[in-house]
C-alpha cells in the first residue's frame, strides 16, 4: 500500500535510517512545489540522499532524478531543497551509506502543497 501526500502535512521519507530506498509517497496533481528537508543526526561524517521520482512506486529498476545529484548530509544541520513539477511517486534513496560516529542517521521529510 502506497501513502498518498496531504497538503501541507509532513511526511517522513526517510527516519532516522542509515541505507535504504525510503518510503514511496504518491502525490496529487495539484501539487507542483515541493519542499525536502535533508536532517542528518550530531556525529554524522558522510553520506548522500538522491531524491527521485517514478509512475510506478513498486518499480524495481532505475527511478529518475528530482536533482541532479545527491545531497550530501552535514552533520546537525536541516539542508532545504525545493523543486518544481509533476511527479506522480517520490521517495528520498540513501545513495552513499550515512556513516560516522555514535549513531549516524538521516532523516528526509516532504511537505507539498497544493499549487493554485
């Protein structure tokens, strides 16, 4: 079963993960600006968040890119990346494993919202 995105609700693609692909979110039509916030935990020393879209959110193969690379996670520090478009499923994939000491993570939240 796939979450369908509310606007101006946010959602956690990813929580507090260190590999993995995230959750597949569907969205609405109407929603054309969308808004990610890249959260890396204290002690976090690498990794990398792609952020990317599909018509099918079970696909197994290649997904396409939202930006054109990955965002690379900063240790205690919200990176916002904002974008514009269609998309009909979306996800956040830790493309370069989080790493470092304590307890390395990332969290990927979505927010979207309707477009008049």
């Amino acid at each position: 079963m796939t979450v369908a995105a509310m606007s101006g609700v946010p959602f956690k693609l990813q929580d507090a993960a260190t590999t993995g692909n995230g959750t597949a979110i569907a969205l609405p039509p109407s929603f054309r600006n969308h808004t990610f916030v890249i959260t890396a935990a204290a002690g976090t020393t690498a990794g990398a968040v792609q952020l990317e879209a599909s018509n099918d959110p079970t696909l197994a193969g290649t997904w396409g890119l939202i930006t054109a690379a990955p965002v690379t996670v900063i240790a205690s520090t919200d990176i916002l990346v904002t974008v514009t478009g269609l998309f009909n499923f979306i996800r956040a994939r830790i493309s370069t494993t989080i790493s470092g000491g304590g307890s390395p993570s990332v969290t990927v939240t979505y927010e979207g919202a309707k477009s008049y």
